[in-house]
C-alpha cells in the first residue's frame, strides 16, 4: 500500500476530491501537535534552532505563506544520505516546480552524517528542513520498517539505478530502516493525504499531483 485515499481510482479528473480514509487518518489531531526543530543547511553548515521549534500545523502554514501556495507537501525522509530518498527528492523537486506548492522536509537526525545532509540539501532537496527529535511525524506514518531481506533482495538493482541517475549514495549515518513518505496538507493546514515510501520504488508523481489539485478544493465533510 503506497498511498490513503477515498477514491476508487486516481482519474484524469483532477476535480475529483481524494480524501484521507477515516480510519487511516493517521490521528491528525496528534500530528498536528508533533513539534519540529528548524535546521537550517545554509553555508556549508548544519545549524539547529530550537528556540525556534514549532508544531506541525502551524509549520505547514508558516511555510505555505511563504511560499506563496496553497498546498503544503511534507517530506518525511528515511535518510538524507540514502541514494533513494534522493532520487524522492528530485522528484518532490518536480512536483513543486509543477504545481506550485510549499515544498518541506522532515529528517530524524542530525550530527550522524552532516556532510551527507549538506549534500542531501544542496543538490537534491534545496527546500526548508525541520528536524523530527523524537521520530514522531514516522510513527504517525506507521512506523514501517524496512526488512534486511527487501533491503539485500534490491541491492544491485538500487546501485546500478543510482549509478544511471547520477546519484550518490552516502551508505551510512543515521537511520536507514524506519520508513518515510509525503503528507500533503491543505489551506487550513489539514491533512489531507498520505504516500507511504516503500524501498525500492519511486513515488507515484502523477498521483501525488492529483492530490494535491484535490487538496485545493473544500474537504468532503467541511463541504
């Protein structure tokens, strides 16, 4: 299951409204509350700003203020030097360049491999970065782990896609297990889809974009 949404399919009819199952709705209240630190990847440093942490919510519309959009996508990356969440994020690059949303990251770590974070920042995903302390934002997400047989089964198959694609891929520091994906939130800061990562796999673009043209449009139940 890469994606969570009330539609029997993604059609060509963008006005179609895709919406968060009820009962895979990820307890947005919670969500909403998890709180992110600010790390800025400016000048060739990774620096935190913890006086300046803020929730979830309000973080989706700070940013979507300042970006001029109406639709918040937040990334929530399994590990910034891995060479698949880099190929997710010249993807996600796209996707903002296509439909004009605020564009946004969550990482887990800092201080694990900063050089490849600066990377991660500068080549492929030059976009705002909070950090997730607790890990908070990917338990929401299920907390999917990926399995050594799925990790060892795709090896050769991922290098050689990497090498294809001009991707470095920085094979430690931080975390490589817990599972990420991309939250799309509306206007008023509500959650309003869900696009799990599964190793391996690209994201599903023109699906996303659907959702995010569905995410301009009034949710079902505020209709």
């Amino acid at each position: 299951m890469t994606s969570n949404i009330i539609s029997s399919s993604v059609t060509a009819d963008f006005s179609s409204k895709l919406e968060l199952n009820d009962s895979l709705r990820l307890e947005a209240p919670r969500l909403y509350k998890i709180p992110l630190i600010p790390v800025n990847c400016s000048f060739g440093i990774v620096t935190e700003k913890p006086e300046w942490t803020i929730p979830l919510k309000p973080m989706t519309n700070k940013e979507r203020k300042v970006a001029q959009s109406d639709v918040t996508v937040l990334f929530a990356v399994r590990r910034p030097g891995c060479g698949a969440c880099r190929g997710h994020g010249r993807q996600l690059t796209e996707l903002a360049r296509l439909e004009n949303v605020s564009l946004v990251g969550a990482i887990k770590e800092t201080g694990v491999n900063d050089p490849a974070l600066l990377e991660f920042y500068n080549e492929y995903f030059k976009f705002p970065i909070y950090k997730d302390e607790k890990w908070n934002v990917y338990t929401a997400m299920g907390g999917r782990k990926i399995s050594i047989r799925t990790f060892l089964a795709n090896g050769n198959r991922m290098r050689k896609l990497f090498n294809k694609n001009q991707i470095k891929n920085a094979a430690f520091g931080g975390d490589a297990w817990t599972q990420g994906g991309v939250l799309i939130f509306d206007k008023e800061g509500d959650l309003r889809y869900c696009h799990y990562e599964n190793y391996g796999e690209d994201f599903n673009l023109e699906e996303l974009r659907a959702a995010v043209k569905a995410a301009r449009f009034p949710r079902i139940d505020k209709a």
